[in-house]
C-alpha cells in the first residue's frame, strides 16, 4: 500500500492552503515567469500556461497519489488572490521526512506570507502526520529563502558544495546556468516549540521579501 498525503486544505487567519485548481492557471503562470522566480528554481522559462495546466491537472495529483509529495496553493483568505506555493517533494514515508520549498508571487512579497505559510505546513506535517524531519535546501545567495527558514524555527545543518544550479541574465536577455551551494536546513518536531508564541508575542509574521 502506497502512502499518500491527504488531500487537504489549512487556513489561517490570513491564508488559504488547498489543493492547485484549473482556475489557478492563469495566476500561476505569471507568478513562475518573474524574475527571481527564474533566478533561484529549475522552473523552464518562459513558463507558459499549458506547462501551468498541465502542472495542476496532471503533476500535483500525480506526486501526492505516488506518494512522492504534494503541492499547495497560498491564496489570500479575503480576497482568494493567488499568493504562492508550497511543494513537499522527495518523501520518505519509512523515514517520515520530506522535503519543502515555497514561491510568492511579486505583488505579496514583503507580507510575510512564505513564512506564515511554510510554518503552518510544517506545523500539520510535524504534528499532525507524525513526522519526524523537514527538510530545506536554499541557495547560498538567496538570503530571502534563508530568512523565512530560520523564522519558522529550522537549523543550519551545513553546506552541500556546488550542488545548486542558479540562473542570471545574459546580455542578450536569455538565461546563464551559474554553479553555486545548497545551504541545508531541518526542523524536527521538537524544533516547532515556541515558534508560535514568538509570532504572536511580536504581533505577527515579520515582512520581509518572501520567496525561494
């Protein structure tokens, strides 16, 4: 018997996490065509909306019943505004561990919403699944990326050296592969105490930009 994530939605008091949507399409394809969103992921560029489609009708489903993973959509709770993704990939049910990375859009940076995100999901994950490992690999450069880790609690376990591929713009405005560090970070369950009081003792997520 395969292990699966359940096909669920969370909410907090600012976001909805659920299950990607064919009305999804168009927001989500604009989203992974921005700038930093090229920059820091293997998402091909440009990204267009059959790749969109074919990622919520075919690869979300496909990764979560395989067991493989599973991917959210952020939208805004009021207005239902596609914020972002988290993705959990590379699981490992013996292990209970997984892997996670989060994208927002450009117009919801600066809200705190990676974090808020990513916080709540671990939080289902290391609770409520009985996890026992989250894992996270960002790019040495990208400090956004670092900043929402080491808000929802996780630990700097070390560098993998020359194991992340990044892009930068070229003269001719096309994409060049450039070498550099993953920089590896975990948080177990025990890790989660106190992450959610801090946020509420400061009043709530701190903004910063927020993407991976």
């Amino acid at each position: 018997m395969t292990n699966t994530f359940p096909d669920i939605s969370l909410s907090t008091e600012r976001l909805v996490l659920r299950p990607l949507e064919d009305d999804d399409v168009p927001a989500l394809t604009e989203m992974m065509n921005d700038e930093l969103v090229g920059a820091w992921t293997s998402v091909p560029q440009p990204f267009t909306q059959d790749a969109a489609r074919t990622w919520v009708s075919e690869h979300a489903p496909a990764e979560r019943t395989a067991g493989r993973g599973l991917d959210l959509a952020v939208t805004e709770f009021l207005t239902q505004r596609l914020v972002g993704v988290i993705q959990l990939g590379k699981t490992n049910w013996h292990v209970r561990s997984t892997e996670m990375s989060y994208i927002v859009a450009p117009w919801a940076r600066g809200e705190g919403y990676a974090s808020e995100a990513a916080l709540t999901t671990a939080q289902w994950l290391l609770r409520d699944q009985k996890f026992e490992r989250l894992e996270l690999r960002t790019a040495a450069d990208n400090t956004a990326s670092q900043q929402v880790a080491q808000k929802i609690g996780c630990i700097s376990e070390g560098v993998l050296r020359g194991a992340c591929i990044a892009r930068s713009r070229t003269e001719d405005g096309g994409w060049a592969e450039v070498r550099t560090d993953y920089i590896v970070w975990s948080l177990l369950p025990e890790d989660l105490e106190g992450v959610g009081e801090q946020y509420a003792d400061t009043g709530g997520f701190t903004s910063y930009s927020d993407w991976n």
